[in-house]
C-alpha cells in the first residue's frame, strides 16, 4: 500500500516514546493508597483516554463514592507523582528507529504533528529532544474532549494548515483509531490494541514501516 497524504500526526505516549510504565507507576501508587485493584490489564484500558477518564475506570473498582473534589486531588497526586517519573526520561529514550523514520519523512516533504491527549506532551517532547521538531503540537491543553473524539486530531490539521483528508494517523490505542477514523483521517494501527479494533486502515509492521507507505509528499 502507498498512501498519498501530505502529513503524518502522531500519537505520543506508545508511539514516539513509551511512558506506560511510568503512567502503570503512578496510577499503581493511588490504587494502592486507596485500597482498589489495579493491574497492568486494567493499565492497558487507560491508553489514549484522559487523566480524569482514566481515573474513572480506575475507580470502577473502588467500594465507595467519591466527590468530584476528591477526584480532582486524586488526579492531581497522580499527575505530580507521574512528573517526577518523566524526569528520568532522557534523550537516548528516544529509539533510533523513531529518530531515523521522523527524520526521512521530514526529509520526504511530509509535515509531521503531535496529537495526544496528555497535558504533559510538551514536557515529554522536551525531554526527549524534540521540543521543536514538530511542525505543529496538539494537545490535553488544546481540547474539551478526548480521544474517541476526533477533536485533537483536528486540531493538529487545523494548526498544520492541512484538510483532515490529507492526513495519516499513527496510534497505538483503539480510542485513538476511532479518533482518526471520526476526523476523516488515514489510521495506521502500530501495536495491539490499535490493531484488535478493526476499524483501522493499515496495520504498520513497526515505526519504520511508515517508510515503506509514505513514499513522499504531493508524489
Ligand atoms: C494519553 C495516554 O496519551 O494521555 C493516557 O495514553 C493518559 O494513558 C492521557 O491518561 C492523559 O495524559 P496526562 O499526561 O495528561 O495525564
Ligand atoms: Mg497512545
């Protein structure tokens, strides 16, 4: 397959860097605090979903009720705990494979974005070099609704300067495929839960594999 849009929006968190571990930490450290169970499956739900949404299926398994207040500082405790994981994030986090593959496609003439619904995006591209690689960055601060829905994506078409239609998705969570799909986008599924969903346009073999689909903008 070779696909003919002119730009590339990727998700962050499981796409250019992998900060699962990180997020399973921090959220691990409130279940426990707070008597409800939580594992690396229920982990896995939280992929592409807001920090408050994410909460709310955490707290599915909770025994009592909480206020919207409570909840607010639970996010919270959860966020500041999360930042102080992402510090150790550096540079070298950054795989060569991502690093070489952004680099071709720039080089291919294709504008590259950011579409994440983490309000921690900017500090995560900052830590691993690439503060000012994108072209344009949306983002948890840019958006009233999360993926499903399609607004980030948008977004980053809007600040692109680039019609939905002539834009690749790159996403590794199902909520992100449907995002793209409900944009009038091009979704390219990268890892399993992206792939399971059905709803995607091409299953990418690996990162490096957008060399072989994007052989260069307005060929
Ligand atoms: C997404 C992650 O990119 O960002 C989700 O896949 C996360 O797991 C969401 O909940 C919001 O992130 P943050 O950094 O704003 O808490
Ligand atoms: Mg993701």
């Amino acid at each position: 397959m070779k696909l003919e849009e002119k730009a590339v929006i990727f998700d962050l968190d499981g796409v250019i860097c992998f900060t699962d571990k990180y997020h399973y930490q921090a959220w691990k450290a409130l279940a426990d605090k707070l008597g409800i169970y939580f594992d690396e499956k229920i982990n896995n739900r939280l992929r592409g979903v807001s920090r408050m949404a994410s909460l709310e299926i955490i707290l599915e398994r909770a025994d009592k009720t909480y206020t919207q207040e409570e909840k607010e500082a639970f996010a919270e405790e959860k966020n500041d705990n999360y930042k102080e994981l992402l510090k150790n994030m550096k540079e070298s986090d950054l795989s060569e494979e991502v690093k070489t593959t952004l680099e071709e496609l720039r080089a291919r003439g294709y504008l590259l974005a950011i579409g994440s619904s983490s309000k921690n995006t900017k500090f995560i591209l900052g830590q691993l070099g690439l503060g000012d690689f994108f072209d344009a960055i949306a983002d948890g601060t840019d958006i009233t609704h999360s993926k499903p829905d399609p607004e980030v994506f948008l977004k980053a078409a809007e600040k692109l300067g680039m019609k939905p239609e002539d834009c690749a998705v790159v996403e590794d969570a199902k909520a992100g495929i449907e995002a793209a799909k409900a944009a009038n986008m091009t979704a390219l599924a990268l890892d399993g839960d992206a792939r399971d969903c059905g709803m995607q346009d091409y299953n990418l073999e690996g990162f490096f594999d957008l060399l072989n689909i994007l052989p260069g903008a307005g060929e």
